[in-house]
C-alpha cells in the first residue's frame, strides 16, 4: 500500500520535501533508503512526529555524508553501529543508520551489529508498531514496508512483541511497552503481556546499567499524564526496581495531576519534576539509593537532595504566611524553577509566594551597582555588599527608579 498522498497531506511542506531529496539522493548512489519505527507508526495513527530515522540498505554513513554535502548539512557520525546524524542549516535532524542486525553476547548487553536488508533490520526492533517502514525512492516513495503485520496491530490497538526473547535480549523493552500502551490508548497483547511479566519477575534488570534504566524511566515521566504508566509498572510488580518502598497510590496521582495542572514551559524539566513527585515518599538515604542505582545527572540529584534535605523547611516557612517580597526572595534564591514547582504542588499554601518569585522577584534587575556607588564616593570594601543587599531589598519591596535607590543608599548609609 502507498501512502505518499498520506505524507503529503499529513507532514509540514518542508518535512514532505526533505523525504523527496532523501529518496534523490539514494537514486543518485544506487541505495535503497526508507524513514522507519516511530515516524511511520505515527503518521499511520495521525500523531505528530517528525523524528525521521532513515535506514539505508548499504553504507549509511556514506550516504548520511552525500545527503548532507547535498544539503550544506553537517555529520556527526558513530561508525560502530554503522550510524549518522545529518545536522542541516535550520537545525534539523536526520538519523541515518546501515539496515543491520543485532546480536546479543549476553541479556542486557548492548549489541554487536552486522550490515542487513530492511527486512533484516526491522525484524531486531521491539514492537510490530514499530517494525514498519516506508519507502523513499522515486519510484516506490511512499510504499510501506510491514513485513510484521504493524499497521494490523495499530487497527486492533495492540503492543506486541516480534519475538519470544524480544524482553530477555533487552529488557528496557518492557518500560517502552508500557510506554507506548498508555500514551496511545492501547493493549498490551496478552502473550506479549505474559513474556514482560515472565523477564520481570525474573529481575532481569539486573543486567542493565543504570543509565539505561534512567533513560525509560524519564521517558515515561515525559509523557503528558505520566501516571497511568507508572500504575500500569505497578500492575506488572516493575515500581520495585525503581525503589521497592515507592507506593502507587491516589496521592502519587494527585501529586502528578497538581504538577500538570501548572501547564508547561519549555524551560522546565517535567520529567524531573515528576521523578521528585515520584520519589517524594522515600527518605533522603533512600533517594541517594535511587539516584546511584540509575545513575542520575548530577542536576537530577541536586534536585531531588534539595527537596529532601531544604524544601520541606522552606514551605513551612511560605505556607499560608504573608511575606515582604525580599523576604520571599532571600529564602527561595537560587533554588532551580523544577524544586520551586514541585513545592508549589506539594504545597498550594506556598504557591502564591513561589508564583511571584518565579514570575517577578527573580527577573528583578538591580538599580544600584557597584560603579554607582564607587561614583557615589564610597569605598570598595565589605560594606559594598551591605549596600546592594539593602538596597535591592528595598528595590524588591517597592522602591522605584534609580533617583529613589540612591537617595535610599545615601539616607541609609551617610558618607
């Protein structure tokens, strides 16, 4: 079946083009090439995604480097798994790879790869949603390559593995079944249901690293209502290898709601906001446990020690209390935006205070500095900071315009 008239309605003009010069520039070497997994999977189910991976049977990081000299683009390229990004001038990107296979030492480990056909290459990927690709070429663009039945499974809403030791040969397959079963609406197929349940309760995790574990653990928190996933990890006994002590309870889910409700921002880390929500019921020793088994950035775990170790003191103190905003600013100062909202959904008494920090009091510019107050006459020193301090206090509590700032500074401290 072709779905280039699908592409064309479906994708940005300029997404549609970029596919057509793909599929030129494969001509031009003889290669085929295809967009594959996830981009294919979503524009049969109508989401957006413009994520294209592109598979190329033959020498892809040849090809990523004629589509990119084509383009004025640039490569970054990994020549173990035969892998490439297309870097193009407006940014865009374009994962290229050699249509390969995987083999596996041991469960867990990462692969050892061998130059394939596309058949070949989509048989090693996790699901049938996943293992469809579509054709670039001039002459065959838009036909869709689903030797797995994917386009079958996404009509029956179903998540469903392509082979039996699709789990045992990585088991991080089983958080991104999950994943995709609640962020679609779907089922996971019940003998694919009975293989995840089998791998878990035979803790197979304990082969993989913790970075990897991370890696789908944030995936999941990512997602827009990340809940029903992590009931769903619950409901197959999986929460445990994240903590065993984490409870999936109503309160987790009106935690996470609260932390939705505050919209998003892209500046914020929202999974790491619903990782603090997530391990908010452990102890601080056990959220050290947590951050050294997934091997946490060390923005993460700043993050989750500063909830634990200053937060709970730091609402106390803006709970349902009145403050002068310098107030306010001194005791939340420094404090990263994914702590404050997390303590504005952990407590709405503090929110409004937190609200007018991060939405004024740290935007606020400082009307007196340093060469001011050298032209002023006083002399650098400690009490400089003195001066600033006070001054941008009372700045932050009403003081207007730099006239009123120096005579403040000149009334408060007298030459």
């Amino acid at each position: 079946m072709n779905y280039e008239r699908l592409t064309r309605k479906q994708l940005p003009k300029r997404v549609y083009q970029l596919l057509k010069r793909i599929g030129n520039t494969g001509d031009e070497m003889g290669l085929s090439v295809f967009v594959v997994g996830g981009f294919v999977r979503d524009l049969l189910i109508g989401s957006p995604n413009l994520d294209a991976d592109v598979v190329v049977e033959g020498d892809g990081i040849a090809f990523a480097h004629a589509f990119a000299e084509n383009e004025g683009g640039q490569v970054k390229r990994h020549r173990r798994f035969g892998t490439a990004v297309v870097v193009l001038p407006d940014g865009f990107k374009v994962d290229v790879a050699t249509a390969r296979t995987e083999t596996y030492a041991h469960p867990g480990a990462l692969p050892s790869v061998n130059p394939a056909s596309i058949k070949e290459d989509l048989r090693r990927r996790d699901f049938t949603i996943n293992a469809m690709a579509m054709a670039l070429n001039e002459d065959r663009f838009g036909e869709l390559v689903d030797f797995f039945d994917g386009k079958a499974d996404i009509l029956s809403e179903s998540v469903k593995v392509l082979h039996d030791l699709s789990f045992v040969d990585d088991p991080t397959r089983i958080f991104r079944a999950v994943r995709f079963e609640q962020r679609y609406g779907f089922s996971i197929e019940p003998h694919t249901a009975e293989l995840l349940q089998r791998a878990g309760s035979e803790d197979c995790f304990k082969t993989i690293s913790g970075q990897r574990l991370r890696n789908e653990i944030l995936l999941i928190l990512k997602e827009e209502n990340p809940f029903p996933a992590i009931r769903r990890l619950a409901n197959f006994d999986l929460v445990k290898y994240i903590h065993p002590r984490i409870c999936v309870s109503d309160e987790l889910a009106e935690l996470l709601d609260r932390i939705r409700d505050m919209g998003w921002c892209p500046n914020w880390d929202m999974a790491l906001i619903s990782l603090i929500a997530l391990l908010d019921q452990l102890s601080a020793d056990e959220a050290v446990d947590v951050s050294e088994r997934l091997a946490l950035r060390k923005r993460h775990t700043e993050a989750l020690s500063l909830c634990k170790m200053r937060l709970p003191d730091i609402l106390q103190r803006l709970d349902g209390i009145n403050l002068q905003p310098s107030e306010v600013y001194r005791i939340l100062k420094g404090l990263p935006v994914e702590v404050l909202r997390f303590g504005m959904a952990k407590c709405q008494g503090a929110s409004d205070n937190i609200l007018l920090y991060l939405t004024r009091l740290r935007k606020v510019r400082r009307l007196v500095n340093g060469n001011d107050l050298r032209r002023l006459g006083y002399s650098e020193g400690p009490l400089y900071t003195q001066i600033l301090d006070e001054t941008f206090a009372a700045q932050l509590d009403g003081l207007r315009g730099k006239s009123q700032a120096i005579q403040f500074v000149t009334d408060r401290f007298p030459l």
